[in-house]
C-alpha cells in the first residue's frame, strides 16, 4: 500500500473532521500518500479527488461537520457504480480506503469490498452510537451534550408553565440518544424503540412525579416508527389525559452541529491512529472499535445490522431517579 485514500459518509457527525485529521497525518507520518475524497461515494465515483497533505488538515479538529463534505449515493451500489469507483481508485493510485460513516456507509464499504480487491478500513462515525462492537462512535458524546444543553433550556419554560413536553431526538432505529440524553438531563423518562412503553405506564409514572413535588415533566423520545417520536406520543396522552398541558420539542438536526466535545476529538483521533496501524498489520475490512477504552477491530460483518444491546442498568437507574 502506498497511497490511502479517505471519505466521510451518510449523516455528518461532530468529529469526523479530527478523524480525518488523524488518519491523514498519521498516514503521512508513517510514510503514506493521502488522497481526500469529496462527497463520499459519490466523488469515489465522479473522481473528485485531490492530494491531501499535513496542512489541508490544519486549523479542523474543533470544526463540526466535514471538510471532505458528504452524501448518500444511489448510484454507488449498483455494479456500474462499484465498478466506477474501482476504476477511479486505479487511475488516481489509491491502494486503500478508509471510510468514516455509519451503519449504511459500512454495508457500501462491505459490499464493495466484497467485489473488489480493496482492503478498506472504517471508523465509526454517526451520532447514533448504534454500531456493533464499539461502546461509542464519534459524534455521539458531541450530539448527547447538545441534547443536555437543550433540554436544560426547555426545562426553564417547562418548569415556569408547569408543562409536560415531549422532546424528540435522533437515533434513527436506536434509542441510546433519548436513553442517555435523559439521564444527563434529569427527564422523568425516556421512550425508546428497544423498549415498549405503554401510554398508561408513562401517564402513571408522570401523574406520580406531579403529585408529588414536581411541577413539570420531561419525556425523550426516540425517532422511530416504532415510538411514534413525540408528536404521536403527545397525542395520545392529550387524548387521554386533557389535564396535562403537553408541548413538544424535535430537536432534530441540531444535533448533527456543533464543535465536537473533548471526548469525540480524542477517540477521533485515537481511532484515525488506529485506521492507519490497521492497514500497516495488514487489517482489512475491519471497523475501528473502542470496547472497554480499548482499541478492537471488528469485521465489517459485526458492525453492521447487528443490533447494539441498550444497557438495561441505564433504565433502571432512570426510573429510579425519576421519582
Ligand atoms: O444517522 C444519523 C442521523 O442523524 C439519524 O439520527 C437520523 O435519523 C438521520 O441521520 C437523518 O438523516 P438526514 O440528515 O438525511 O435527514
């Protein structure tokens, strides 16, 4: 291997910008070419490619987003499209990959790798944190203080109003946002899709805390279909208990920006090592991991479509928090 090219892909996280930094220098540092990627696949593809050097990675790690921008491609999963970015990757000299995106972006490096020749290395990145085999992925601890600094606002007004608002956050099918963005936040509960709540159970729990000593209370709801996210939820209890003044926050993609936390800048950048270290022991379709706050490979096969057990001690401390 001598040159190693790089992409982000799917939803941007806070701290792909220091992943791609780290991989960038380190690669560089142990005497490979880099090649940035623009637009994920898709430049993969339309050959938007250029060199990349220590300084084009100057002055990013405290950036949000992606310099290297991103984007779900159609096109890439097609054979036409595999075989595009095959040919690119030749032309332009690039004897590796290294992806950082999410669930979908890992099955794109799976596939293609599958086909093709091409050893590829991921790193997790999506706010998700709902990727196999690695406690966190990075942007998750960025997207989960921004979750906390929201809800510290809305529960100012909440608590004025005396209100109960539901408050929508991302995840997609994955409820380790909403879990644990309540508990940094002191909710009273959290709706998860990993975890059926029934309206009653919630009402129950809420009428309790209003009897008592509170004046307010605060839900988080997974995005899903399968919680019905805060919109369907707050109808439901409207419907059946018109006593409760309910209001409803979506955070939305609010939670993408952001300058990444500490925490997201350091794994990024150990990760980003790790990527490079891979490559030079020969790893090859293998997603950069952190389990247990040490570094893991695992195969792309494990990432992916593998659902990430929510820890169950977390619930059990919320509810026990909530009273
Ligand atoms: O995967 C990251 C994520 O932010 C999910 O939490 C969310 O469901 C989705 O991306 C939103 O995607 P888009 O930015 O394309 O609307």
């Amino acid at each position: 291997i001598k040159t190693i090219g790089i992409l982000t892909s799917g939803g941007d996280a806070p701290g792909m910008n220091a992943a791609i930094r780290a991989v960038t220098r380190s690669a560089i540092f142990s005497g490979f070419k880099v090649k940035g990627i623009y637009r994920g696949y898709k430049g993969l593809i339309d050959d938007e490619i250029v060199d990349f050097h220590t300084q084009n990675v100057s002055n990013i790690i405290q950036q949000g987003g992606t310099i290297l921008k991103t984007a779900r491609s159609k096109e890439f999963p097609t054979p036409e499209g595999h075989q595009q970015a095959y040919d690119n990757m030749k032309k332009e000299g690039i004897d590796a990959l290294v992806v950082i995106g999410g669930d979908g972006s890992l099955t794109g490096a799976r596939q293609f790798a599958s086909e093709y020749d091409v050893p590829i290395i991921g790193l997790p990145g999506t706010i998700d944190n709902d990727l196999y085999g690695t406690d966190h992925t990075i942007g998750y601890d960025t997207a989960l203080n921004t979750i906390m600094w929201c809800v510290d606002r809305i529960r100012d007004t909440a608590t004025s109003h005396e209100r109960l608002f539901f408050i929508e956050v991302m995840g997609r099918n994955a409820g380790f946002l909403a879990l644990n963005g309540a508990i940094a936040s002191g909710a009273e509960a959290a709706i998860i899709p990993e975890i059926s709540t029934e309206v009653d159970q919630l009402a129950e729990l809420i009428q309790n805390g209003f009897r008592k000593t509170k004046n307010s209370s605060i839900v988080l709801v997974a995005e899903s279909p399968i919680t019905g996210g805060a919109m369907g939820l707050a109808e439901r209890v409207r419907k059946e208990y018109p006593q409760y003044d309910v209001r409803v926050t979506i955070l939305g993609h609010l939670q993408r920006g952001g300058s990444p936390t500490a925490q997201d800048r350091i794994l990024a950048s150990r990760m980003g090592s790790a990527a490079i270290d891979a490559l030079l022991e020969g790893q090859r379709n293998v997603m950069i991991g952190d389990a247990n706050d040490e570094i893991v490979y695992v195969p792309f096969s494990k990432a992916i479509k593998n659902d990430k057990p929510i820890d169950r001690d977390l619930l059990n401390i919320l509810r026990r928090l909530s009273i």
